[in-house]
C-alpha cells in the first residue's frame, strides 16, 4: 500500500476536519514545520552575505524542508500501518486532516459575521488580524467584510483543494509537503528587503505548486456558484477580465470568481506595516459589501469543498 490513501482514509480525514478541525491544545504538524523553517532560516542565513548566496541559501532550505517533511509523514503513516492496519489508517486520515481547513477557514469567517451582526467593529478588526497579513486597525465594516471575503475566497485553494489534490496524487506524505510549502511561502514568500531573494524560491515552488489546484478551485467555484443561486455567469466573466490583474498567479482566479458571482468589488488598498499597497479592483460593486456577503462565501466555501471531496473520491473510486 505505496501512500496509505484509499477511499476511507480520504473521507475520514475530511470527517475529522469537519468535526474536530484544528485544537489549540494540540501542537499542530504547520507548527512544527514553523519552527523547522526558522531553525534553518538561522543556520543558513549565516553562511550568505551576497544576494546570490541568499538565493542559494533559500533553495537548499527549500530542498530540505520537502525532503524532511515528506520522509517524517511517510513513516509515520508507513511505522503505524506496519503496527496495526486501522491504526494506520487513523494516522494517515488525522495527519491528512491537518493539511485541509473546511472547518477553520468557515470559523474564522463566521466569528467575523457574528461579531459584525452584533455592531462590535474593535473585535471584528481584532479578529481579522489573525488570518490577514494586512493592518486591521483604521478598517470600516466594508474594508474588513472585503478583507474577509478576499481572505476565505483565497484560501479555499491552499486550505481545501490543493491539499486533497496532492493528497489524491501521493497521499498523506504528499499532502503535508504542500503544507509544508505552502508555510514556507508564508514565512519567507515577501518582496521586501530581507526576503526578496532569500524567499525567492519558496514563493516561486508555492506559486507552482498551487497553479493547477487554483485553476481547478476556480471551476469549481463556479459550479459551486449555480448550485447556491449566486451569479455563475458573473463570476465566469469577472474570471476571464479580473484574475491576471492580481499579483500573484493563482490568487486571483477565486478572488475574481468570488466577486463576480457575489456582485461586489475586491481590491483596492490595503496596507501592510503603514505602507500603501494599492491592488487593482476585481468584480463590480453591483452590491455594497455588506456582513451577509461573508455568509455566501462562507457557502461557497462549503460547497466548493463538498464538489472538490466528490471529485476526489470519484478519482480514488
């Protein structure tokens, strides 16, 4: 059994995201791979003082931090089957639930919702600060319900579908490496001074690593769009006009999808450390944004990720 991945690992993972998701009190495998990256990050940093070594330093870094993530969740997953048969296939579903966050990401935006609906705009700034990298602080109800939306419409790609489809491809041990390079681009993955070439590969291998799962997640958002009533067509339009304005090459296409099935307008400034960083605007503002709009991506979430499953256990099938 070469990944440990079949069928029921597949759904038991999904039912423990689902059900359990992620508890603060237990240490999760992203932080383990933190602390990694930074404990390299350290070392390495110390043999670089040219641009070039820095770009080097960052590739082996890379180069290690896939290799070592990839070996550990192999043989735990190879360690516990040789144990047990059901063990092991708990251990690969539990380790598998801990690349994909239907649950969290859902959370996250509802907590904003909730906190909105009930006119506490401190806390709801307070409570976006910890899932965006932006400053939250001056932000109107608007800019954090955009902030919101943006965030959990991004997210269903490295959170939900290209998880399961790393997971589809190589199992367990290959799900967790896109974790770990996912985190990697979190860490390292900016264009500013002490990154630029340091976190040049990181950004570059999360970039190609997400772009087929991306472009899958924006189909599927659209599908996910007819079922929940939302403006498919819209969304299919804003797809093809909006998502080469965004930076990145991956990002845009469920931000786009999202404002356009949604009738809103994404982008615009946003600020990271008091600096301005203007992004171009994705969709139109048919509807101002609103806390409610945060519920319908929230729905799109869930059934984006309900048709991702269904796909994917139909490949396993």
């Amino acid at each position: 059994m070469g990944h440990f991945l079949n069928p029921e690992v597949f759904l038991l993972a999904v039912a423990f995201d689902l059900l359990i998701g992620d508890p603060k009190w237990l240490i999760h495998p992203t932080q383990i791979m933190g602390y990694l990256i930074a404990g390299l990050e350290k070392q390495l940093r110390r043999f670089t003082s040219t641009a070039t070594q820095e770009l080097w330093a960052g590739g082996l870094l890379v180069g290690i931090v896939v290799l070592s993530v990839y070996l550990a969740a192999f043989l735990l997953v190879w360690f516990s089957h040789r144990l047990n048969y059901w063990l092991g296939m708990v251990v690969s579903a539990w380790l598998l639930s801990t690349t994909i966050a239907i649950k969290g990401l859902a959370q996250a935006g509802l907590d904003i919702f909730r906190v909105l609906q009930s006119g506490d705009l401190l806390t709801a700034r307070k409570n976006l600060s910890y899932i965006v990298g932006r400053d939250t602080e001056h932000l109107s109800t608007a800019e954090v319900v955009r902030a919101t939306v943006e965030t959990v419409a991004e997210n269903i790609v490295d959170g939900v579908i290209s998880p399961l489809f790393y997971a589809i491809l190589g199992g367990t041990p290959l799900a967790f490496v896109y974790r770990a390079i996912n985190t990697m681009d979190s860490m390292l993955g900016y264009k500013n001074e002490r990154y630029l070439y340091f976190g040049r590969v990181a950004a570059r291998v999360d970039d190609a690593a997400n772009y087929i799962p991306a472009r899958v997640t924006a189909g599927l958002l659209l599908l996910a769009a007819k079922i929940c009533g939302l403006n498919w067509r819209k969304g299919l339009h804003h797809l093809k006009s909006d998502a080469n304005k965004h930076p990145s090459p991956n990002s845009g296409l469920p931000e786009a999808a999202v404002a356009g099935a949604l009738g809103v307008a994404l982008g615009g400034l946003n600020f990271y450390g008091g600096i301005p960083s203007p992004r171009a605007v994705m969709g139109e503002a048919i509807y101002e944004l609103e806390p409610k709009h945060i519920l319908e991506v929230v729905r799109l979430l869930y059934c984006t990720s309900a048709l991702g499953i269904l796909f994917g256990l139909a490949t396993l099938l």
